[in-house]
C-alpha cells in the first residue's frame, strides 16, 4: 500500500486491497473515503466488499466517485464538504491517488496559497500545477 500523506487531515493512495483496511484502521485513520467509481476497469475491488471492511474496522466509508479527467466544480464542493466534516485523518483512494489529490488541492484553494498547496502535493509526489489556472480561479472566490 502507498500512503502519501498531504497533510495532517488527509492521505491519499492508489487503488487499495479489502486487505489493507486493517492497516489503514490501525494506523488511526478515522475515514475512508473511495474517489473511484465501481468496476472503472477489471479487476479492481467491489466498493461493496472495501465498505463492509471498513465498517468491521470501525471507520467511516464515505463512496465519492468522480470520473478522471472530468472534476467538476460540484465535485470539489462535495469533497470540500466532506473534509470540513469527517472524522480526521482521512484516508482517501483513486487509481493512482490523483483524483484525490486534485479533489484537496481545489477544495484548499480558497484558503491556501496557490504555492502552498502545489508544494504540499508535490511533497506527497503529485503534480498538479496543471491546476493553477482553477486554483487561481478558486482563490479568486476568498
């Protein structure tokens, strides 16, 4: 398993195993949170079989999908959302981790600088400063 801690509320992995909920539970994460929707490609564990373990581990499921490439504004309020009100640490899933490190960086925009969030990604090994146009877009909501 691959935990890349963004910051103190929240880490994000790749894809994980019904396995490895066990770990994420005795590492004290309190939520576990699937950006990934069900059956995106074969192979990939039913989000019914990771909640019924996170549910024996005594966390928080919390199924958010949202299709790559295509993170609408909705999205990120949802997932700004869900932050604000989860039990901490969260522990937040994708493919790759990507999606949910791009659900925080634009969720953070209109609290964080630019800079600082791009540096907090780049840290956990996301790039996003692919992003900066709607981080600034955001930032521009404060």
């Amino acid at each position: 398993m691959d935990i890349r801690k963004i910051d103190d509320s929240i880490s994000v992995a790749p894809q994980i195993a019904i396995t490895d909920v066990s770990e994420i539970a005795r590492l004290g994460f309190k939520t576990l949170v699937a950006n990934r929707p069900d059956r995106e490609e074969p192979g990939q564990p039913a989000m019914a079989d990771i909640e019924a373990a996170a549910a024996e581990h005594g966390l928080k499921w919390v199924y958010m999908p949202v299709e790559s490439g295509n993170i609408t504004d909705a999205d990120v309020d949802q997932f700004a959302t869900m932050i604000r009100d989860a039990d901490t640490p969260v522990f937040a899933f994708c493919r790759s981790g990507t999606r949910c490190t791009v659900l925080w960086s634009l969720s953070n925009a209109r609290e964080l600088e630019p800079q600082d969030i791009l540096s907090k990604a780049q840290q956990a090994g996301y790039d996003m400063t692919g992003l900066i146009p709607r981080l600034l877009q955001h930032a521009s909501k404060r």
